[in-house]
C-alpha cells in the first residue's frame, strides 16, 4: 500500500500488530518492531533508541491507557524515502493523554529536586526526529519517527 507522506517521500505499510497493553506484551512489541528494523538494514545505535521509545511509549499504554482494565493497542510500523525512516505508530482508545503537553524535566535540578514523571517521554523526544499526537475518532495516536 502506497500513500503519500510529509517532506514529498512515500510511506509503505509495512506491519500492524493488535494486542493487549499490558507491561508482559512490551517484549512482543519490541520484537515485532525489531524484526522490520532489521529487515531494512537499521543501526544498531538507532534501533536500541527505538527499543528505550518503545518500553516507554507502550508501558504508558500499558500503565494509564485503561486503568484499572486491560484494552487493545496497535502498533504500526511504516518505512518512508526520502530520508530513510521509520515511522512508529501506537493507536489506542484508552483515556484521551496528550504526552506531548507535559512540560519537559529540568534536567539541572538532581533527581531528588526534579518532578516525579515526564522523564521517559523526554528522553524520547530528544532521541527520535520526530514525534507527534493526535486524538481522532476516540483513539490516542501517538506517532515517532527514527530516521535510520
């Protein structure tokens, strides 16, 4: 399937996977993701920021996303030209959160100083080139972008 994307590449959908979020399935995720990484020649550096992204992007789902219950959350893997990158995208319709919003840690004040939270998705914005949330038709979607 082809479409067109942002900054004049093509996007190819690659591979969706369904599944239950829960913390026991982030392994799963990882894998799955990791198998269409090597698939298409990604570093080695590139994929283990993806795998921290995916730890934290998907226990969120997993903690918050239908606390107390467990629900669904798709994970979709896309590969776009123009540069090379893959596109990750979480979907889930879980409570409506916008991580984006939280204001960013201060990384100067020492872990006793700092706020508890908002670490993890800090450490994602800086280590991916692009990220992104939308909530549309009852779904959060949360997408990150790894040029590889």
């Amino acid at each position: 399937m082809r479409r067109p994307a942002e900054g004049g590449g093509q996007r190819y959908c690659m591979k969706e996977l369904t599944i239950d979020a829960t913390v026991e399935n982030i392994e799963t995720v990882t894998d799955f993701v990791n198998e269409q990484l090597r698939l298409h020649g990604c570093s080695l550096k590139a994929q283990m920021q993806i795998d921290i992204a995916i730890d934290e992007l998907f226990g969120n789902i997993a903690h918050y996303a239908y606390d107390p219950g467990v629900g669904p959350a798709t994970v979709r893997v896309e590969l776009k030209e123009e540069p090379l990158a893959v596109i990750i995208t979480f979907i889930d319709r879980g409570v409506p959160y916008d991580p984006l919003k939280k204001a960013d840690p201060d990384t100067e004040l020492s872990a006793e100083e700092r706020e508890i939270g908002g670490l993890g998705i800090y450490m994602v914005k800086k280590t991916m080139d692009g990220i992104s949330y939308e909530y549309k038709n009852g779904q959060n979607i949360l997408t990150i972008t790894k040029n590889i």
